[in-house]
C-alpha cells in the first residue's frame, strides 16, 4: 500500500511569521527542503503579504511521511484519530492538520488552527473499504 499513498502538505506562512522556523523542522522531521516546495505569494485582506506553500508526495517517499508522521504524534492523539477517523475524511482522503507552533519544537500534535494542512490518499475503489484501508495505513 505505502507504493499507492499520495501526500499533499499545504502551508501558509503570514509576513510575520519566520519560514526558517517552519522548514527547519520539516527538514529535521521530515526530510523535505523547503526549496521543494511550490511556493505562490498573494495578498491579505489588509494587503500583506502571504505565502501559500505546497507539496505532494508520491510512492515511497509518501509512505515514508506518513510512517515518520504516525510515529511522531503522541499515542493518545493517535487513538483518537483511529476512534473518530470517519471524521477526518473528504472523499475518499485522509485529512489532518498539525500545529506549526508544535512543529517548530519538533512536536507534532494535531491542531485546527494554526496549522499544516496535510492529506494522505490512497485509491479506494470500494467506498466501504475507506476506513479499513486507512486504519492498517496508520497503524504501521
């Protein structure tokens, strides 16, 4: 299965904030350069600036983030994921958020708001197979 999972991580990063204090860590966690990230520069509402950055992950090297992630979140957060999990899906896409603040200490904790947007997918052909399929994924 690790061959088949597809991995987007979307970040947004305000004027304020510092990319090297994101991407440090990414790099440290996860083995990802930011200069591999696609990177897209627009504006606020109050004209500041803001930086949308995006990746995908394929094959290997998705089913590697994913086992790096799963090993990283704590085992309580995991088992809620694994309880509620029919609550993390879009579709047929596992959807997750970590906090960036968390991150920036080599934690990684699931959060809302201020957070990493990350979505794993895998093909599903049977719509009853969604959660079987990403309950084995997570539990590498």
């Amino acid at each position: 299965m690790a061959n088949q999972v597809e991995v987007s991580i979307e970040i947004i990063l305000h004027a304020t904030e510092d990319n090297k204090k994101i991407f440090v860590p990414i790099f440290e966690v996860f083995q990802i350069k930011e200069e591999e990230f696609s990177r897209e520069e627009i504006k606020g509402h109050y004209e500041n600036t803001i930086l949308f950055f995006r990746i995908i992950l394929t094959k290997k090297r998705a089913g590697g983030f994913v086992k790096t992630l799963v090993s990283k979140i704590s085992k309580l957060q995991l088992d809620e994921i694994l309880d509620n999990i029919d609550m993390y899906f879009e579709d047929s896409s596992l959807f997750l958020r970590i906090g960036k603040g968390e991150l920036v200490r080599k934690n990684i904790s699931l959060q809302q708001n201020n957070a990493i947007k990350i979505r794993i997918k895998v093909p599903i052909y049977k719509k009853a197979d969604i959660t079987k399929t990403y309950t084995e994924l997570l539990r590498v």
